[in-house]
C-alpha cells in the first residue's frame, strides 16, 4: 500500500467577510516572524482544522475563537484537491468538519483522512497484549502529533507521546505497519485470550461436579473416588427418589382434593337450605307488601267515595236550609196585583171558600204551613244523621289508612338476612353467596 502525498496550499481564516490568509509553496515551507506575531495561532488553526474534537476555544485560545467564526484549508492528495472548513459559529458546527462542502462529524474524520491518504488502519497494543483492553486504532490525530513540530520540541522525537505511540507511528512511517500489528496476530492474541478463559471455565466447571458430586455419592463412593458409573448410579437413585415424592405429592392432592369436593358438597346443601327458606321469607314479605299496598288503595278509593257521599249530604242540606228560609220569608205574602193586568185586587170581595183572585173553589186543610215544616225538620234530622255517620266512616278510613301506610314503609323488602348482590352469612361458620 503506497501513501499519498499530502501538500498545504492555502490556509485562510475569516472575521465576518474580512479573509486573512496564508499560501504555501510545494516542499519545505518555514514560518518566521517577530515574537508574538500570531505564527503558533496560524499553525492552532491548522491544527484545528485537521480533525480536532476538542473545545474550539481550548484549541485556538479564546480570542482567535472570538475574533474569528470559520477557518478553511486548501489541499491537494496526490494531486486532487481537497478543502477542509471548519465554522464553530454555527449551530451544530463545532462537531463538523466540511469536506469540500459536505459535512463529516469530527468523531469519524479520523477514519476517513486515512483512507484519503491511502494509509492502512492498524490496531496496536497497549502495554501486556493479553490484557482485557482491546487494542485502539493508530488514528490520524496519533500520526500528526509525529509530524507536527514546534521550536521548543526540535530537542527529541516527540514531546510527550507514549512509547507505544511512538513506535507505531515510526514504523506506519517506514511502512511496516500492516506486517508488524497484522491482523493475523491480533487474531491469535484473541484467540489465545479466549483459550485462558475457556481452560478457566472448564478448572470452575471441573470444580463445582466434584463439589456437587459429594453430595449425590456415599462416603465409601467418595473415598474410592468419583466414576462415570458412580455418578449414574447416585443420579439414578436421586430420580427414584423424585419419582416416589412425586407419587406422594399426587397422593396428597388427591386427599385434599376429595376433602374440600366433600367440603363444598355439604357447603352446597347448608346454602341450598339457606336459599330455600330465605325464598319463602322473601315470598312472604312480598305477599304482605302487596296486600298492605291493595288495602292502602283500597282505602283510599273508599275514602273518596265517602267524601263525595258526606259532601253531596251537606249539600243537600245546604238546599234544605236555603227552602226552609225560603218557605219562612214567602209564606205569609199574599197575592196583592193581578199577574195580568198588575192591577191591585182586594180579598174583601171575594166569597168564602173561593180564591179572591180567580174566584174558584179553594180547599180549606188545617195548619197547612206546620205539616210541610215539620217534613222540612224531618229531611233536616236525617241529612245531618247521615252526614254525622259519614264524617266517622272517613274520620276511621283515614286512621286506617295512615296504619296501612306506615306498615306498608315498613314492611322489608326482603328478610333481614338478604342484602342486595347476595345472602348473608347463614350463623357461625356460614359462607356468604
């Protein structure tokens, strides 16, 4: 696998649209300026620009960050160009790099520049290669901090880089990477982790059959030392054992069994009894409400007709009044104008036993006046017997009623030991329905 090279042709930094910028030339290129200058702020942005997911204001330092929003890089990979832009002003823009316009989150820069660069990815291992820790990968970040070099580390190699790194990135660099860290190797330091663990396993496994064996075997057994043949026989013996447990569990189901079918049976006939005579309790009560609520309307319809009776009678004798009153007022008046010509007449000319007015005969009866107050008085007597009698009658339905009624209140519903939505408890030891 043959890399490919990478050259910086233009780096550029933006305040709003004011663009400051820097261009390399092909090779070597060596930056020199007075003491601060801003040449290591030119090289942080660079930095940043090649896949750092750190905090930008860690990365340039809070004034670049403030005083500038974006920053882009001009490149070419074996000749082909590639830009990387970076806007940390942005919504969402800290986390992304663009490439040539199209974003890629910092997390997977790493990965993909390799692949730019035709560079292999390779794991190595950290420290004891048998270790749990799984092997990272040799990332971009890893490889750039090899090439990156500052007046202050011209002294040495790397500053401050784990040996493990160093010899990585060297020999990525000489292009002995995929046989060094091959993954044939990895595969088999996996492997061999896997075969520890697995011969572990089997010690634990080995371990927890004798200690359970101990228990299944005699103490003779035990001594003369666990076999095939003594393991079988001692689970053949704890199978027989669950068997006749079984047999005895089933036998004791089935006794329990027939004692609560017993139970339930004689449970059964005690809440049928039950039933039966609360039914003709509940029948009764019925019975009695319906006779109660037949005499109640009875009594009413009675008391109806008796008013009606007691008040015609008072009425009756309202007019029996009225006529007496009347015959009193009317009786002793005499015929004094002639109903024809309304002339006055005078009795003196007419003759004795004839009508003054049509001279005809008039029979002559004694105290005529007394006989028709008396048959008044008589009439009057018996109205106001009958309205006396009636007025009893509907004073005593009326008292009957108000019993009936208030006995009708009463009266249940149904017996004392029902309620709504099932029977109470029969006596002591009684269910409910």
């Amino acid at each position: 696998m043959t890399a490919k090279i990478l050259n910086v042709l233009r780096l550029q930094r933006f305040r709003g649209e004011v663009c400051e910028e820097l261009e390399f030339s092909p090779g070597v290129n060596v930056m020199i300026g007075e003491p601060n200058a801003g040449k290591t702020k030119w090289l942080q942005i660079l930095d940043y620009l090649f896949g750092d997911t750190g905090v930008v204001e860690d990365a340039l330092g809070q004034d670049v960050a403030t005083i500038y929003d974006r920053a882009r890089v001009e490149l070419t990979i074996a000749g082909e160009p590639l830009t990387l832009e970076r806007r940390w002003k942005e919504k969402g823009g800290r986390t992304k790099i663009l490439v040539n316009g199209d974003p890629v989150p910092a997390a997977e820069f790493s990965a993909f520049f390799l692949q730019q660069l035709n560079l292999p990815v390779v794991r190595i291992p950290k420290g004891d290669p048998y270790s749990e820790n799984t092997w990272p990968e040799l990332s971009w970040r890893t490889l750039l901090r090899h090439i990156y070099r500052k007046e202050d580390s011209w002294h040495e190699f790397i500053l401050k880089q784990p040996e493990s790194d160093q010899h990585a990135a060297v020999v990525l660099f000489l292009g002995a990477a995929p046989a060094v860290f091959s993954s044939d190797y990895a595969r088999l330091v996996e492997a061999q982790k896997q075969q520890a663990k697995l011969e572990a396993q089997k010690a634990n496994f080995e371990q927890t059959v004798q200690d359970v064996a101990r228990e299944l075997v005699t103490v003779e057994e035990a001594t003369a030392g666990f076999t095939r043949d003594s393991l079988a026989a001692a689970i053949k013996q704890l199978e027989d054992e669950a068997v006749a447990r079984q047999a005895r569990r089933e036998e004791m189901l089935a006794n329990l069994r027939q004692a609560a079918e017993a139970r339930a049976a004689e449970e059964n006939a005690r809440q049928a009894e039950v039933f039966a005579r609360y039914g003709a309790e509940l029948e009764a009560a019925r019975t009695r409400r319906a006779q109660l609520r037949q005499q109640v309307e009875y009594g009413s319809e009675r008391i109806t007709e008796l008013t009606l009776r007691l008040n015609s009678a008072r009425n009756e004798l309202a007019k029996l009044e009225r006529t007496r009153a009347a015959g009193d007022i009317l009786g002793p008046l005499r015929v004094t104008h002639c109903p024809v010509c309304d002339r006055p007449v005078s009795p003196r000319n007419a003759d004795p036993g004839a009508c003054h007015l049509c001279h005809q005969p008039v029979e002559q009866t004694a105290e005529p006046d007394r006989a028709t107050s008396l048959r008044l008085d008589f009439e009057r007597q018996q109205l106001k017997e009958e309205g006396a009698e009636l007025e009893g009658l509907v004073d005593q339905l009326k008292a009957e009623d108000s019993v009936a009624r208030l006995q009708l209140r009463d009266a249940p519903h149904r017996p004392g030991g029902l309620r709504r939505g099932g029977m109470a408890a029969a006596g002591p030891g009684g269910s409910g329905a």
